[in-house]
C-alpha cells in the first residue's frame, strides 16, 4: 500500500491551459507559470464511542483564477489508535480577501481509502472546510472549521483545526510547444530533483508485537518511492511513500516528510549522507499506535552516470505511540532528474502525464467471496523517450466494502499513435496493496494493463483500460481490471546532470 506524493493537479493545469493562461515568462519562452499553493493541516477528529483521532493533511492546489484551485491531497492518522488510515483523493478551493491580509479559504476534499481498523465502510471520505486565515506574504496561516464524514461508514465529526499554506507556483510547458527551446530558469513541475525506486527490509526488534498481541514472527519487505529536492549543495527534503510486499503485513503503508544532508567523497563517484524521516505509518496489523512514525539512517549512493546511481542505506525506525521498532536495509535505485544549481548546463524538455481517474474490480476477500470495488486512481508517467514512459500510482477503495484498502505501483509504459486523435498504450507494474478485507497476502502484487485513448484537446486526453491484477506469493486476489481516466499531457524543463 503505498501512497506516492503524486497529486492530480493535472485538471487545474488542463483548465489553465485551456483558458489561454496569462502567466507565461514572456512572447517567447514556452514556459508557463500557474500560482499554486502547498497546505498542511491537522485537526482532532471524534469517532464513536468517544475516541479522538488526530488527523494531517496536506494538499496541492494549482489555480485557475478569480480565486478557484484544483489540486489533490492525502489525510492520514498522526495519533490516538488508529494508525494506518490513510485516505487520497482530489480537493478544490476558493480564496478571497477580506479585509487587509484576512482571508477567507473554502474548499472540499473527496477522496478513497480508510485503514486503522477505522469504521470507514466503503472508503469514501468528504471533507468540507472554511479557512479564516493572515496573508503573511509567502505563507498564510490560521484556523480550520472542517467536517470529516465517511459517507458509507459510522464517521462524522465536526472540529476546528489549525492549517499553514505556503505559496508556490507549478511551472509548466504546453504540450505544443514542448519541442521549442526554453531559457528555463529554476524548476518546473512539482520542483523535485531526485526520485528513487526503493525495496528494503525491517527487522522487527523482540519488543515489537503486533495490535493482536502476537510478536512479529517474520521481517517485512517492503517497496516505495522517494522524492527529494535539494537546498543547496549539501542539504535536501523531500517526500517518501512505501508498503509492505512480505512478511505477512499486508496493508502496511508509511507516508513521511524527510530531511538530510550528504557530501560526496568521490566527486561524481560516491556520496554518503544521512536523513531522518517522520510522519503517519500503519495498518497490517502492525503496532504503531495513533500513526506517528519516525526513522533515521545513514547510506551511500554509488553514481553510475550522472543521471543515475545506487544506494544502500541502513538505519532504525519507530513508532513512539506503539510497540514497533525496527532495524532496516534498503537498497534504490536513484534517478536524477534535475541540476538546478549548475547555471551552465544545457536545458532538456521532458514529457509528463498526470492522471486521475477510477477503477473496478471483482476482488477476492478474505473471508473467501468475491465482490465488486471501486477505486480513486492517481498516476504520474515521465516519458524516457518518445513512446515509452516511467509510471507512479495509487489506488484506493472509495466503494465495494473494502474501505481501507490502497495499492501502489511502479512501472513501465508505451504509447503510440494510432490513427487521427486515437492512441493506444501498455503498462506492466508491480508494486503493495492491502487493507479493506482484500486478499493481497503478504501485499505484494502485480498489474498489467492496456488502453486506448482519444484527445479531447490539445492537452487533454480520454483513456479507457483494462487489464488484470493479481497477488505475488500467498494471497488469493487475482480480478479483472476496468478504468476510465482523464490524463493532462505537458513539459517540464530541467538542467541536463553533468
């Protein structure tokens, strides 16, 4: 179950574009730039029988003028004893000033997930809010009056919360206009520099017991994605999303903000450094508590080219609020995508793909039927070349009784034209999934899927899926695969690694 920092922003960018947007750099420069903004919150949420959760969200809201914002989010438990509900889904908002730097935020939040043995029924999570906030400048801050309801589950709870959005913008090529040159200063895109595809292992420590009381018998395997985004030469942060393949944890996720700072002792060779991690874990069974994870380590990164290297890392990771404490290795493979410090080196243009959409199965469940589930689906694809692409996703159950069960995947694509607007694609991913009662065993899994595709414009485009999803190793889950989503097409720029 992992829930990658890949957010649907696509539809404000779409908008924006379609709209004839006015923040391009200049008459000539492709580059276009969209005021956008970056919100964290957290709140205390009521559940039956007198139980307080603590609850964090973040969201990314791209704008499309006269005050309204499109974007995506995830929530997720931080305390209480619940941790591992996580939901994602697509948020939507309307800022105005009020008087001087008073500023009233409304918006709604709808998305899939649940977990944390939660009473979420089938997943769908909506969450209407009203934001009185102070415009300090490059942020805003105040309080948050929201209300959280599952819409099929025993969930619904009104509260006040506190909320900070720092100001961005998301900077971006049309997809005409991806091929002409750029004087691109800075980032584009989301703005992240690095990416890199994880798998490791934890070893629990002998106090570790799970929510049943048991003791973790076996070590969990897990896989993920990392994000980061440097500093300056030295010092990063970034973002990192993982789930458990194995190790009979089906359904354990981690979403964590992370730091570090690293120094090559080789130069262009190997680097070392170290970070530290925090932020919501659980589900699986595993005893974390109210969610709170935290995680440090130390590791090495081999460079192979300048754009891509290896990296070992070892480190420990616990949950104050729980039992579970661990040692961990892992190993990635790390993708440089950007060097926005070195001024001199030659800007490239690359394709991207932001998607949202949803999808149906007729899934195994533990209990041994099989039943219809709807889910959210958010993907990223980067294009390595003309017809082949990278792809990053998350699923999550919003219907079909499986609330609380997500699936994360990694993989590859190919696209290629067919006739007029028409194309038609692949994709072969792998990835973890769990929760919801579905039969993932230890949460590894696979998807392979086709599709065809229609350009609704020039930046837009329609696409209908099917494939098939099965697990990898115990579990029973093997379904057909059926999605429909909207994909917005565009460019980012970036510094070629040297």
């Amino acid at each position: 179950m992992i829930r990658i920092g890949s957010l649907p922003c696509w539809l404000a960018v779409a908008a924006a574009a379609a709209a004839g947007a006015s923040w391009a750099q200049g008459p000539r420069d492709p580059l276009v730039s969209v005021p956008a903004q970056v919100k964290i919150g957290i709140e205390n949420v009521s559940l039956p029988g007198d139980e307080n959760m603590g609850l964090v969200g973040t969201t990314y809201l791209v704008e499309l003028g006269h005050g309204f914002s499109v974007g995506g989010a995830a929530y997720g438990a931080i305390s209480g004893r619940r941790g591992g509900l996580f939901t994602v889904g697509a948020a939507a908002g309307w800022q105005r000033r009020l008087a001087g730097p008073l500023t009233l935020d409304l918006g709604l939040y709808a998305g899939g997930g649940g977990g944390g043995a939660a009473p979420v029924g089938g997943g769908l999570m909506l969450r209407p809010h009203a934001d009185l906030l102070w415009d300090f400048g490059p942020y805003l801050a105040g309080v948050s009056l929201s209300r959280v309801r599952f819409a099929n589950g025993d969930i619904s709870s009104r509260q006040l919360g506190l909320v900070f959005n720092a100001k961005t913008d998301f900077r971006y090529l049309p997809r005409h206009r991806i091929a002409q040159p750029s004087q691109a200063v800075g980032r584009s895109g989301v703005g992240f520099d690095r990416a890199l595809a994880v798998a490791g292992l934890y070893k629990p420590s002998d106090s570790a017991v799970r929510n049943n009381r048991g003791p973790h018998t076996a070590d969990i395997g897990y896989v993920g994605m990392r994000m980061e985004r440097a500093l300056n030469e030295h010092a990063y942060w970034g973002v990192e999303a993982t789930g458990a393949a194995s190790g009979g944890v089906g359904g354990y996720a981690e979403y964590l903000a992370t730091a570090g700072l690293q120094n090559e002792l080789w130069p262009g060779v190997l680097t070392v450094g170290t970070r530290a991690a925090f932020g919501m874990g659980g589900g699986g069974d595993v005893g974390v508590g109210g969610g709170l994870l935290l995680k440090g380590s130390v590791y090495g990164t081999l460079h192979v080219t300048p754009s891509f290297g290896v990296l070992l890392e070892a480190g420990v990771v616990k949950a104050p609020q729980g039992s579970f404490k661990a040692t961990s290795g892992s190993a990635s493979l790390v993708w440089t995508l950007d060097a926005p410090n070195d001024a001199t080196a030659s800007v490239r243009h690359t394709r991207m793909e932001w998607v949202g959409g949803v999808e149906r199965n007729n899934a195994q469940r533990r209990d041994g039927s099989r039943r219809t589930m709807q889910a959210v689906v958010l993907k990223v694809n980067r294009y390595v070349s003309p017809h082949f692409y990278l792809t990053g996703q998350a699923h999550s159950a919003y219907g079909g009784e499986a609330g609380g069960y997500s699936v994360g995947l990694i993989g590859v694509g190919a696209k290629t034209p067919l006739w007029g607007p028409v194309h038609a694609g692949a994709e072969a991913m792998v990835g973890a999934a769990g929760g919801g009662g579905i039969d993932t065993g230890g949460g590894g899994l696979a998807q392979p899927m086709a599709y065809l595709g229609v350009d609704l414009s020039p930046a837009v485009l329609l696409r209908v899926g099917a494939g098939r999803i099965f697990a990898l190793g115990d579990g029973a889950l093997d379904a057909s695969v059926v999605d429909v989503s909207l994909a917005f097409t565009f460019g980012v720029a970036s510094r070629e690694p040297r």
